[in-house]
C-alpha cells in the first residue's frame, strides 16, 4: 500500500466512523474499488487509523474528557464499553471471517438504512437531553446495543445511538453519548490490533507493532492518523448539523442507495 492509498482509506475513515453509514463497508469498498490489497498489515491499518478519529472527539469535546471532578462520566464510559470488549474479543475470528465477503455486509448496510428512516417515528418523547442525565443502567443497555455493530455493516454508530434513543435519549444526545463511547470502545480495539493481536504477515506471526516497524508502514501510520483525526473533526461537526435539522432519514436513503450500489457491485462487476 503506498501513500495515496493510506491517505484515501484515511479519509474514508475519518468521514464515516462517526456517521450511521458503517466505516467498515465503505472501506471495503474503497479498498476493492481501488485495488488496495488486503494484507494484514492493511487490515490493521484500517483498524489502528481509528486512534486519529478518537482525538477528534476529545478535541471538540475536550472540556468533557478533561472534567476530573465528573467521575461519573468516566465511569458511565467504563460500563458501556464492556459488553463489546468482552463480546469482541470472544467473536474476534468470526468477525474477520465476515469481513471477506462483502456481499451480507451490503445487505446490512441496506436494511440498516430502512431501519433509519423510521427510527424519528419510533422513537419520540425523548427525555434525556444531557450527559449527566444518562444513569448506568441507561449506559450498560447502550453499550449492549453497541454490540450489534460487531456485524460488519451494522454502524457501530448507528447501533448505539439507536440504542441511546431507546433509552430515551434526544438525538443530538444519543450521538454525543455514541461519539463519547466511541474513544474507549476503539481505543481498545486499536491497542489490541497493535500489541496484542497476533497477525499473519507473510508468512510470520507477528503484532502490529512488528508490521509497523518494516518499511515505510510507520509513515503511512502516522500519515493516516492525522489525516484521519482532521476529516472525522469535520464529519462530526457536518452530522450533528445535520441530524439537528433532518434527524436520521437523510442517513437511511444514503444507506440504501449505497448498499445497493455495492450489492451490485460485488455481485456482478468485482473479480
């Protein structure tokens, strides 16, 4: 994978990762689309890159993760973030078994979409409209939510706002909570892919630190972090309008027309 390669699946990144729309699935696409080979160092790539999409939330929300006395707020993160640090690692394998077929994961991102179109509708009423409001039980139920994104084309964005409006969370709530969520959960999921994860690298077990230190692939690292973490500081801004105004069905129609348009693809035009 060369520089161009990294920079685009950085942006890809960087612009889905806090929206509905699955990260996952457009980078499939991207990398399909334009021949980016699928290694295992792209695949930890893919993954570690997210580390620059976390900064981004604790860039714009900084006074939130700097508030030492709210105790709480940590702690509310620290019990939504279980299920899928436990459930994630006890799918691990089968979650990248999924990843090599890109056909059910359009399907997802489809039935994903009808699913936001009505979401407004089922959900109304909503009561809580601030991070302190949020009880532990409200943020165990969103963390399991959470959970349903480890179907690739699920969103693990759309999976825990949906799931914090079915805790009766607003929507600009419910996605600040999800933004919230989202340092801890992959966070995770990217020191596991650099130091703990073993990888196939041809032909040798190695960790991602170990890729990282071969070639260039520090540079396109680092490269990919940044890029990463300045396109998600944009998207974040970009949805939060969006959603103020429009709520969630502009996602849903996006989703369908995309999902189509890669069911089609991978069906009848990808080797």
């Amino acid at each position: 994978m060369d520089l161009i390669k990294a920079i685009l699946i950085a942006i890809i990144e960087g612009l889905t990762e806090y929206l509905p729309v699955s990260s996952t699935a457009h980078m499939i696409f991207t990398s399909s689309l334009f021949g980016i080979q699928e290694d295992e160092f792209v695949k930890m790539f893919q993954v570690s890159i997210q580390f620059g999409a976390i900064l981004a939330v604790v860039f714009l929300y900084w006074k939130k993760f700097v508030d030492f006395k709210n105790i709480n707020f940590y702690l509310k993160l620290a019990v939504a973030v279980l299920p899928a640090l436990i459930l994630g690692k006890l799918f691990d394998d089968k979650i990248e078994a999924v990843l090599g077929d890109p056909v059910p994961i359009a399907i997802v991102l489809i039935l994903g979409g009808f699913v936001l179109l009505f979401i407004d509708k089922v959900f109304k009423n909503q009561t809580i409209s601030d991070e302190k409001e949020i009880s532990f039980k409200n943020a165990i139920a969103i963390g399991f939510w959470q959970c349903l994104a480890m179907m690739p084309g699920t969103s693990r964005s759309a999976a825990s706002i949906i799931g914090g409006m079915q805790q009766k969370l607003t929507r600009t709530a419910a996605a600040e909570f999800s933004f919230f969520l989202a340092v801890p959960t992959m966070l995770a999921v990217t020191v596991y892919s650099i130091f703990i994860k073993h990888w196939n690298h041809n032909g040798m077990e190695q960790k991602g630190y170990e890729m990282l230190m071969q070639g260039d692939n520090l540079k396109l690292f680092l490269i990919g972090n940044i890029v990463a973490f300045a396109v998600a500081v944009i998207a974040i801004k970009f949805f939060i309008g969006v959603l103020s105004k429009y709520g969630f069905k502009p996602w849903g129609w996006y989703r369908i027309i995309v999902g189509v348009a890669l069911l089609i693809y991978f069906t009848h035009f990808a080797k």
